[in-house]
C-alpha cells in the first residue's frame, strides 16, 4: 500500500473514532474536538478509562496493537458503566462500532472512581 493509501485509511479511522465516541469524550468532561485530532483522542481517552498515556504507544507496535485495541474498546465501555457480558462480547464482535450503538442510543454516565480491579478471582 502506498503512502497514500495509508493515509486514507488511518484518515477513515480517526473519523470513525470521532463520529463513533464524541459524545462520550463530552460526558467524561472533555471537549468533543479533542476526539478528532490523531493521537492526542488517544491520550484523552487514556484518561477516560484511567490508563497510563504510555500505553499510546501500543497501538503503533505491530501484532502488540491487535491486542490493546480490543481491550480499550472495553475499557471505554466499562468506564461508562457497560459492564455485562453481552456489551463485552458485542464491541468484541462488531470491531468497536457496538461503541456507537452506545455513544448515541443510550444515556451516558461517566465514572470517573472506577476500580481497576476485577470483581472476581476469574
């Protein structure tokens, strides 16, 4: 792929994050902008779920990013009190877009104290 193939597509993605997650960045407090300019939408989402801002420098180490990905999408959702097993397996199945469904359909309540701590051993 060219450089301008790349382009595109990280250009495609950064506008799906932003139409996908802008009202959950101004429910957590941020301002909706901040959602669309590469790389800081990461850092700010970090803060969201209460993650460091080095592990923005995942998503650019190969095989490492299929990983984190999956796990900030759920993350985001816990972080908005979407904790079932259903919104799990759904964000997981729909690549991140079941974040939408949520930025748009459903009430948002930030909880910015979340624990970090699994509930259970499992």
């Amino acid at each position: 792929m060219s450089w301008t193939g790349w382009l595109l597509f990280f250009g495609i993605v950064n506008v799906i994050h932003f139409v996908s997650t802008w009202k959950l960045y101004q429910a957590a407090g941020k301002k909706a902008w901040e959602a669309v300019i590469p790389v800081y939408n990461a850092v700010v989402l970090m803060q969201i779920i209460n993650r460091p801002r080095w592990w923005v420098f995942l998503f650019f180490i190969p095989t490492i990013n299929l990983i984190i990905i999956p796990i900030i999408w759920v993350e985001t959702l816990r972080s908005f009190g979407f904790r079932s097993t259903r919104d799990t397996a759904l964000v997981l199945l729909s690549g991140g877009l079941y974040i939408a469904t949520k930025n748009y359909g459903s009430p948002l309540d930030y909880i910015s104290d979340r624990s970090l701590k699994p509930r259970t051993a499992f």
